[in-house]
C-alpha cells in the first residue's frame, strides 16, 4: 500500500523505514515543521527543577539542540508520553524515564502517583501548538508544574506541484495522522489543492480517537482510532482495515 506520513520530516524518515520493512511504499508528507527555542531551553533547566515532563520527543530534541548543559538534569525524573518519547530521553543520557503508555492526562495521573512529584514543582518542557489536556490534568490533580515552551510547529508550505507528485499522480491508500493539528492542516491543504475526491477510497489511521474526532464527517467511514496511542499499533490497525 501506499501510505501518506504525516509526521515532522525526522520522525517521519523514522516512520517510512518501518513501513518499508513491513513491505509499504511510504508517501512523505510532513505537514509541520519545528523550530526550536534555545533560549528558553536554557534557562529552564538553569533554574534545576525536581523532575521534568514531556508529552513529544520533539522537546528532548529540542533539548539537545539548544546548547544547553544538561550535566545537572539527567539524574532527575523525566515524565514521558509513549515509546518514541522515552527513547528519545534515553539517548540523550536521562536515567530515570517514567514512562505513561497512554495519553497527557494518563500521564499526569502517574505523576500525581508517584511520591517525586511532591517534592517540588514539575518543568513541563513544552512546544506550541499543544493539546491542554495534561496541563489541565496537573491542575486538577493539584500537581506543581511550571510550563515552559521550547518548540513551534510551524506548517510546513507544500507547493501545488510538489504535492500533485506525491498525493495526485498514483494513488494513495491510507493516511497516517499522529495529532490533530496534521488532521486540520491535511484537509485544509486537499481542500485548497481540490484533492478531497482522490481520498474517497482513502483509509485514515489515527493514534487515538481524540485525533479521529478531527476527520471531517465525510470521511468518519473510512478513519480508525489505534487502540493505544503507539505506532506499532497503529501499523497493526493498518493492516486489518486496509486489507493486507
């Protein structure tokens, strides 16, 4: 199958690997793009909080990128959302990965928890656009965190013809959607381009019903929620409804 990835160009490379290997030809389309704050980066950690938090790997690289030392943090707790996040928390040198396997809110429950968070305030190392569903859960759990943004996702500016290569030319037969900004920014951009009846046949393949909300009712027939918020799961989901 041909299968449209819409992730940030470094997870989606990650992304179209595995598709190849599980026999897929994969369709690069990463519709945001990240720009990182260094600055921000910096002096959150110079202030060395009790434990950290991140909800995408995109802040660990963001982390990394900034120059920052981060000598002082890697022995502190670092709170994760799913696989990719811890993986990319243990690379950069972190030794104690808390990992919730589900969504922000789950992991806010875990934090609350877990006997670290009521030593001092956690440092939500945070991008924008963002889901307010773990900040809201930390609140509601009376929770201590200060939230810290040190990544944009810009949208990326696709060019009619560039795009006409890859969605318009050969057919597509599934989409892969990891947030509900790349659902918003999809349709936006098959709507301007006039690809909207090109998708009719189209599966969509969500990380989570919160993202599978999103699709437009046109399309609700043919979009499926993955049963956990990971992408093997979602390659699992792939296979059974897009009939390999």
């Amino acid at each position: 199958m041909r299968v449209v990835v819409t992730r940030p160009e470094a997870s989606g490379l990650k992304t179209a690997q595995l598709l190849r290997e599980i026999g897929h030809e994969p369709v690069l389309l990463p519709l945001t793009s990240p720009t990182h704050d260094a600055t921000a980066a910096i002096a959150a950690l110079a202030n060395t909080p009790a434990s950290l938090a991140v909800t995408s790997a995109e802040a660990v690289r963001a982390l990394l990128g900034s120059g920052a030392d981060l000598a002082a943090s890697l022995h502190r707790p670092i709170f994760v959302v799913g696989h990719a996040s811890a993986k990319a928390a243990r690379d950069a040198g972190f030794r104690k990965i808390i990992a919730g396997e589900s969504d922000g809110s789950a992991l806010a429950q875990l934090i609350a928890d877990t006997d670290v968070s009521h030593r001092g305030t956690v440092l939500y190392l945070a991008g924008t656009p963002r889901d307010q569903g773990f900040e809201r859960a930390l609140g509601e759990l009376k929770v201590p965190f200060e939230t810290v943004e040190i990544y944009r996702m810009q949208p990326v500016q696709w060019q009619s013809h560039n795009l006409k290569k890859r969605i318009a030319d050969i057919p597509i037969d599934a989409v892969l959607f990891y947030s509900s900004e790349a659902v918003r920014i999809f349709f936006a951009l098959m709507e301007r381009e006039e690809y909207l009846g090109q998708l009719r046949d189209c599966r969509m393949v969500c990380i989570s019903s919160k993202v599978l909300s999103q699709i437009p009712a046109a399309f609700q027939n043919a979009a499926f929620a993955s049963p956990a918020p990971s992408e093997s799961r979602m390659f699992d989901l792939l296979d059974r409804k897009a009939g390999t």
